[in-house]
C-alpha cells in the first residue's frame, strides 16, 4: 500500500526492494535486545556494515545505512521539484523516525484492506500527521490510493450518498412546494365587464 500511495515505479524496484520477510519472521520469532543482535538479523548471521554498496543497501528503508555510518535511509520516493509532494516526503520520514523512537514494541503483520484510503488515513493519523499543519502531506500521500477517506466499508459510503440524494430531492420538493404555496393568485375579469369594456363606444 505505501509503495502505491508514493507511486514507486516497478522497474525502479530492485532498488527499492519491500522489507526482507526473513528479517521480520526473525525479529518476531526471536525479539531482539540490541542493535548487535538487529545488526545480526539484518545480515543474515554475517556482518557486512564495512561495505558500502552491499546488497542488502537496496530496500526501501535501508538498514545498512545505520550499521555503515549511522543514519536511516529512505530509499522509495520518485524525484520531483513539487513543494508540496517534498514537504510530505520529508514530514512522513519524519514521523516514521519518531514513532520508532517512542514505539515501545512492535510485530510485523501484513495489512489487509479493501479500502486504501482510509486504512492509510488512519495510519497517518497514528503517526501523528494530524490538522491543518499536515493537511498538504495527507492529500499528497492519499491521493493515488483507492477508497472512501471518511468511512471504513465501502457499501457505508454508498448508503451514504443514498441518503444524502434522498435527502436533497426531498427538501428540493418541499422548495417548490412553499413556492406554489405562497404565489398569489391572480383574479381573472368577468367576462360580462370584459364584454363592455371591450364593446364601449362613445357617441354625441
């Protein structure tokens, strides 16, 4: 899902490969109690942090960036000179980086969703992407998903809309009812003065 939502191209995939599930089937089985032993896991038993371009470099979050010099690398957004999609590049990695900090455990489970967009939304919410400070992040970032951003099941959001042009048809017949109510009415002539008026003469 978020590779959709940042539109990570197919081809450029082998260097922003998905999270090794070895690595994570480990880190659930056995929990690990230091960077060492997270160090050991990344690298399948070995340790490789000396080498720059090791393999294990081109994953969407790069841990051998932190074993190799410290720093985590985010390696799965498209270049682009948007303010917009850059601001929320940067404002997701940072809250990413943050809940990881705070995060006291975790467990590594698939998501499963038939509505994107708000399973994203929720995740963005959880992150702490929340307001009008980062309403421009959650557009960016929601934009190429699937879904209905406001409800969870996708036959809600369709009730919904049935009800609200329900709703709408019903007070636009209430309009026109009031409208008919209140025109005045228009009193028609005799037709025994419009026959005099009409018949009139005028003589000396």
């Amino acid at each position: 899902m978020l590779y959709k939502a940042l539109k990570v191209n197919v081809s450029r995939e082998h260097y922003c490969q998905k999270m090794d599930t070895r690595f994570l089937d480990e880190i659930n089985n056995r929990p690990p109690m230091s960077m060492e032993q997270i160090k050991s896991m990344w690298y399948d038993g070995e340790d490789y942090s000396y080498r720059h371009y090791d393999d294990t470099r081109y994953h969407a979050l790069n841990l051998h960036s932190v074993f190799y010099k410290g720093t985590i690398e985010f390696r799965l957004f498209n270049s682009t000179l948007h303010a917009g999609e850059v601001k929320s590049a940067i404002q997701l990695c940072l809250a990413i980086s943050h809940q990881a900090l705070i995060q006291k455990s975790a467990r590594h489970a698939k998501t499963v969703s038939d509505n994107e967009k708000y399973t994203f939304r929720t995740w963005l919410l959880r992150l702490g992407l929340i307001g009008d400070e980062f309403k421009t992040a959650r557009h960016h970032l929601l934009k190429n998903l699937d879904g209905n951003i406001a409800w969870k099941d996708p036959a809600q959001a369709e009730k919904q809309k049935e009800r609200l042009a329900q709703k709408r048809a019903a007070e636009l017949n209430n309009t026109n009812e009031n409208i008919n109510v209140n025109e005045p009415e228009v009193n028609p002539v005799p037709n025994d003065e419009q026959e005099e008026t009409s018949g009139f003469v005028m003589s000396m």
